[in-house]
C-alpha cells in the first residue's frame, strides 16, 4: 500500500470548512488522507494527553508518523530541559505510547541536520539512537550528502538494513553538500518512508534571512514532476511493502493539493478515510 499525506494538519486551510476549530482539523484532514507527520513533537516531546486525543480523532486505520525532538538529531540550541540523554530519549518513547496502544505509529523519525556527516562519531551515535528506540520502528533522514556519496552510499545503505533502520528517500532542492540526491532503495522489507520537500534552491539555501523558513519550502510541483514520482514510487513498492508518502512543500499551501493529484496518478482510492464532513454553508 502507498500512504499519501502531508507534514501536519493545522496548516494546510485548502482541506477545511470555512472557520473550522482547531480542534477539529485533525478529524477533518483524515477524512482526505490516511498518514501525517506530527512535526510538533520536533519542537516539544508531546505530552501523552496530546497523543490521546489525536488517536481518538482518526479512524483506526490511520497512522502517524512522530518526528523525534530537536535533541535527539543535534538540532537544539541552548541548555536542554532533560538532566540526561536517556532521559531524553525516555520521555519520547512514553509519548508514543498512545500511538502504539492503537496501533498508529507507522515510526518515528530521525532527521538529522545538515552537519550531521557521515563520519564514525555519527555512526556510532546511530547505534545509539536505535537502541534506546528498542522496537520502535525508526526511519532516519539525512541531510548531509557524504551518506549517499560514492564511497559511502552502499555501506550508508547496508548500514541501515543491519541496524534496521527505515530509509527515507528525498525528493529536495540540489544545493550542495546540505542536500542529498534522490536514493531510491528500500532498506526495510516493511516500510520506506519517502518525504517531498519541494525543489526551491534559492529559498533552502538562504539560511540567513529572516523569513527563510517561509520561502524554504516554497515550491509546487508540476503534473510531469509528479508523474515522474508516481512511477518511482511503484519501484520503491516492489523493494518495500508500505510505501509512505508525505508532502512538505508547504511554504505557499502546496502540499495538500501535491498530495490529492499524487493520489489520482496513483489510481489509488481509499476506503479508510474518515466520513466527509459537508460545509452547506
């Protein structure tokens, strides 16, 4: 099965009613997809109430995708709220335990920075990270090109298939050592994750001007670019069973409507969504 969706839900206003609650765009949007990405648990590990509610908003088919917090992947600057790193580490896995409980976590994701090269301290610190997640199914994501280069790319990934970790293949702008190229192999038999995070190489290259997060991800993809996809998206679906797919092209509301034409070139009708909700006025 190929799982399309997109990085969150409260942003994405083309799938919702006209002043809909917060609150509700959760019930909403599993009505026009069956996977997210909870980014929020990046910035702040959710509390388990959080977790709670958002799997009781979703049809029992749904899956969430958690990406692992800012400490964990070298994003985090200033002091850290926990004492340890296992601490770290163990208050995350307790917030996924909703998740697991309702049989929603497809994994958890581990993007790293684009300093984070490969070198042995970063392998090391790999192994590290998969066995404190235990059984957890963890992708991991990079963003730094030496993983993928010609020396390192079939060791990165045999690597990962020993260590069992879920590759995400990227598609992203092609600027430099801080991107990587479009890897299409499957390093787990169960699950591969594959993430589009638009083609803007201006806007993920300006770093340093103050509304570089909004101009990052600007991009839409046209119907060619798509198509294109669709059929290495049925490659990656020989190599792996679930194919999960989400749009991060966000900076200009793309990523929703990138998502729904992905799902019509795929011919993919799903019958695990949850009911429409009609706005009749």
């Amino acid at each position: 099965m190929i799982y399309v969706g997109v990085t969150g839900w409260g942003d994405h206003d083309s799938l919702y009613r006209q002043g809909i609650p917060a609150r509700e765009k959760l019930s909403e949007y599993a009505a026009h997809f069956p996977v997210v990405e909870v980014d929020a648990a990046f910035y702040a590990i959710q509390p388990t109430k959080n977790s709670t509610r958002w799997v009781e908003q979703v049809p029992d088919t749904f899956q969430f995708i958690v990406k692992a917090y800012q400490g964990m992947t070298g994003h985090q600057r200033g002091d850290s709220p926990f004492k340890t790193e296992a601490d770290m580490f163990a208050a995350f896995k307790e917030s996924l335990t909703p998740y697991m409980e309702h049989d929603k976590l497809a994994m958890a994701l581990f993007q790293f920075p684009p300093w984070f090269d490969c070198k042995k301290e970063n392998v090391d610190y790999l192994r590290f990270c998969k066995a404190e997640m235990g059984d957890i199914p963890c992708a991991v994501e990079f963003r730094h090109q030496s993983w993928y280069s010609p020396a390192f790319r079939d060791q990165t990934l045999e690597f990962l298939r020993n260590e069992k970790w879920i590759h995400s293949v990227c598609d992203e702008p092609q600027a430099g050592t801080g991107s990587i190229p479009i890897v299409l192999e499957a390093t787990d038999p169960e699950k591969t994750l594959v993430r589009f995070h638009g083609r803007n190489v201006h806007g993920w290259q300006k770093k340093n001007a103050k509304n570089w997060r909004e101009v990052r991800y600007l991009y839409k993809y046209n119907r060619e670019e798509l198509a294109e996809w669709a059929n290495y998206l049925k490659q990656l679906q020989e190599k792996s069973k679930d194919i999960y797919v989400l749009f991060n092209n966000n900076s200009g509301g793309d990523a929703a409507g990138n998502a729904k034409e992905m799902i019509e070139l795929l011919g993919i009708e799903y019958s695990i969504l949850a009911p429409r909700q009609l706005d009749l006025f």
